[in-house]
C-alpha cells in the first residue's frame, strides 16, 4: 500500500506550488492547477488579458467572464486526491491510534463514514447508522481502506451531478447542442427542444465515450510522428557532433607539422569551432524542445483522455468532454516543425600553402550561388533592356551593362539604379581595367576595334586588332 500511494502521490501535485491539488482548474491543454494558484499566476503576470498560457506547455486557455474561478474544476482529479489523501492518512496511521471524531471521548477510531468523511469510534458507528440521518451512509473500516478496497466518496458540496441552477435536482441528460450537464428542469427551461437537442447522461456518456476512443489512432499516428522527428531531430545532432570531432581531428592533423607557428591560428580555429557547435546546438536544443513539448502535450492529453474514460463516472467525464474533445482536435492538427538539414554539415579544408601558414578554412555549408536580387525590364529607357549582352563591374558598387538592343552601355549601380548610358552601335561585350587609371573597354558587333573609354572624361580610345599581316 505505502508503495502504490508513494507512486501516485506525485502525479497529485500541482506544478505551482509542488503540493496536492486544491480546488484544481483545468486549462484546454488538460493540465490542472489550483485555483489559488492560477490566480496568483495570473494575477502576478497577466492580469487583465483575455488568455492565459499554461505554465507548463505554454498553450493558452481563453478565460471566462469569471477569469479563474469561471474555469472548470477538474471532479475527478479531486476525487482521486481525496482517496488518495484519506489512504496516506490511514495507511500513516497503520501503528498509531486513530481518534473518533464525532464523540469527545478519546476513543479509537476503527471505521470510517465515507459520506461526512469523519473517523468514528465503534459506539458511535452504532449510533451513526441508527439515526435516519445517517442510516444509509456508507461506513467502511479503515483496514478495508488502507488494502484499497474501498472507493472514497466525493464530499456533498463537490458533488458535480447536483444542477446548481434548480436545488434539489440532478444532472440526468446531457445537451449536445450546449455541450453541457442539465437536470430536467432545464430541459424544459433554457435548453428545450427543437433548439436544444438533449439525451440521457448515460447514453451520452457511451457514446462520446466511443467517439474519443475512434479518435485515438490517429492521435497515437500523431505521437509516433512526433517521436520519429524526434529521433531523427537526435541522429541529426549526433551526426553533427561526430562531424564536430572528425572535424576538430582535422584541425589538429594538420597543426601537429607546424605547432610552433600556427598555435595562434589553430587556438582560433577550434575557438570558431566550438562556437558554431554551441550556436547550432541551441538551434538543435530549442528544436528537440519544441518537439518534446508537443509530444508531451500529446501524451498527456491522450493518456488523461484514456484514464477519465476509464476511471471517471459519467458525469465527471461529461463534465470535461468538451475541453477532451477540443484539446484533442487542437493537438491533432499541429504537425513536427521542421529544421534545416544544412545545420549539421561541417568540414575542414587543409590549405596548401606552408611558407605564410594557412592552415586552412572551415566550410560550415555546402557551397553554390544563390540569386540575392534581379533588376532590369524589356524596354526602352532608365532601367530598361533590350538585349543585355554583356556586363563588368567598371568600380566598387557600379557596373556596366552592353544593351545590344537599345544601342548603348548602361551604367548603373549594384541594385541598379541608372546612373548613365553611353550611346553606341550594338554593344556585344565589355570590360573594365583599373591600373594605373580607369578604363572601360567596348566591343562593338562588327567592328574591327575596340573602344576605349576614360572613365573620368569619357575620352574615346580606339586599339585596332592587330594581326601578322598588320592592322585590320
């Protein structure tokens, strides 16, 4: 017994504050707290706004008109806490004497009434079940609740199958237009038909109880996808970690023929090294989180799903169907998010030099050109071409563009905005010299020269080919 009630009592305890659940409220996520507690969170964070994100995934609860207190209290968690409370009470109590409390008499106490959740003594277990109060309550000894034969009752004023609305009537029907417990006074009031469509709890219960359970396979597909991402999400990091260390191996090979000189490089290359492992690992971490939240988030909601239809009467169920159902249809539609696979690709290049020391360069992704931008339209005028033959970089940030179409150079910057145009008869190639002065080369289609230009006072050049026969 003290091993099964050391085993639960931690799945009875509020993440807030790490005690037994009092009065627990549950969030759409399925995760319950105490009300005090939410307050305190709620009041210490977000106080005033509409949401709350739940403490331990983070997903967020709309809150009611009521905030905290409008929350659904979790019945059936308290029930559990409640049996489980009063079994650590009277298994502690297993070698020690347990005092009635009904009579002041200091009598032991040898059984318990599960109805007004009061120790008794034998004189008074007798007087109990004599008065018609009481006569019909349920007494059992505290040894049959220690071996966990019997079930602990709620306290009346938990009691959730009682409506609230009408006094004195019970929760019998169910309305799925409402999504809600109702007596049969309130069929006849707020929720008649043909509006409210209502049936008996009990059928209500078998077959929302059924549509869960329908759900359940794709939602357990959803918890494999998410530990089959999970795991590749692992096999990534670890390929990166062996790429790190083959990697770092590298390194050092190749520093071991030239220690004395390259101590300085070799220090910094490790340095980056290590660096781009810290960066990318977080990127890996926050991943593998993210992931495991979602996982948990599925475990837990399917597990306590299974565990209420399993475990909870037909009205603590029904009472939370709705928050079942809807976190169930919320988790079911989020997929793995997905991370770059380029983030675990790392090598080492050896340089080739020895006089200077290279010791080499780290390639941390797979090279090629990416298009960083486009510029240019088919057309006449600043901006436009009409065949663009040819292009140079003329200076640092301006290049020159052969039009052959419109019969001019364009000159224009690197994000091409027109600077200038230099008129000529089908351009088809050009280029640019730098030293000593600046010249931009033009090779018109059909000429026998190329002209040259000065870059600072258009001066035009011409250079003839020049062949073994002479000058063209």
């Amino acid at each position: 017994m003290a091993t099964a009630l050391k085993n639960i009592s931690p799945h009875l305890e509020c993440d807030i504050c790490a005690d037994k659940y009092k009065q627990p409220k549950v969030l759409d996520c399925m995760h319950s707290f105490c009300q005090k507690c939410l307050e305190k969170y709620y009041t210490s964070r977000y106080a005033g706004q509409p949401k709350i994100p739940c403490p331990v995934c983070r997903r967020e609860t709309v809150l009611p008109q009521t905030r905290i207190e409008g929350l659904k209290t979790n019945f059936h968690l308290m029930g559990i806490v409640e049996e489980v409370s009063l079994q650590e009470k009277v298994a502690c109590s297993e070698n020690t004497k347990v005092i009635c409390e009904i009579c002041d008499e200091g009598n032991e106490a040898l059984h318990r009434c599960l109805d007004c959740a009061q120790n008794i003594c034998p004189n008074c277990r007798k007087t109990h079940l004599r008065c018609t109060a009481t006569s019909n309550h349920t007494v059992a000894t505290l040894e049959d609740i220690r071996q966990g034969k019997v079930t602990v009752k709620k306290t009346p004023e938990e009691d959730e199958s009682k409506c609230h609305k009408h006094k004195g009537e019970v929760k019998r029907f169910y309305c799925e237009t409402c999504e809600e417990l109702i007596c049969r006074d309130c069929t006849v009031v707020h929720h008649r038909e043909p509006k409210h469509h209502y049936i008996e709890s009990g059928e209500a219960s078998r077959k929302y109880k059924q549509s869960l359970k329908d759900s359940f396979p794709d939602f357990t597909t959803g918890i494999k996808n998410l530990e089959q991402a999970l795991t590749t999400s692992s096999q990534a990091k670890q390929r990166f970690t062996q790429n790190v260390t083959k990697t770092v191996k590298a390194v050092k090979d190749k520093a071991d023929k030239m220690r004395a000189e390259i101590t300085t490089q070799e220090t910094k290359m490790i340095k980056e090294i290590k660096q781009l492992q810290q960066d990318r690992n977080r990127t890996y971490d926050e991943h593998q989180s993210t992931l495991t939240m979602m996982l948990e988030s599925k475990q837990h909601s399917l597990g306590t799903s299974q565990d209420i239809i399993n475990t909870a009467s037909d009205n603590d169920f029904l009472s939370l169907y709705p928050i079942i159902s809807k976190d169930l249809k919320s988790l079911k539609s989020q997929n793995p998010p997905q991370i770059d696979p380029k983030l675990s690709y790392l090598s080492f290049t050896p340089g080739q030099r020895i006089g200077d020391i290279n010791l080499g360069k780290l390639e941390v992704e797979t090279g090629k050109w990416e298009m960083c931008r486009e510029f240019g339209k088919r057309g006449s005028g600043p901006g436009k071409f009409i065949g663009a033959r040819d292009i140079t970089a003329t200076q640092p940030g301006e290049i020159a563009v052969a039009d052959y179409g419109n019969n001019q150079v364009v000159i224009c910057s690197n994000e091409g905005q027109h600077k200038g145009t230099i008129p000529l008869r089908h351009p088809r190639a050009v280029a640019a010299i730098h030293n000593p002065e600046q010249r931009l080369l033009v090779l018109e289609d059909g000429s026998k020269y190329v002209k040259v230009f000065n870059m600072k006072d258009n001066t035009v050049h011409q250079l003839h080919f020049v062949t073994k026969q002479g000058l063209i």
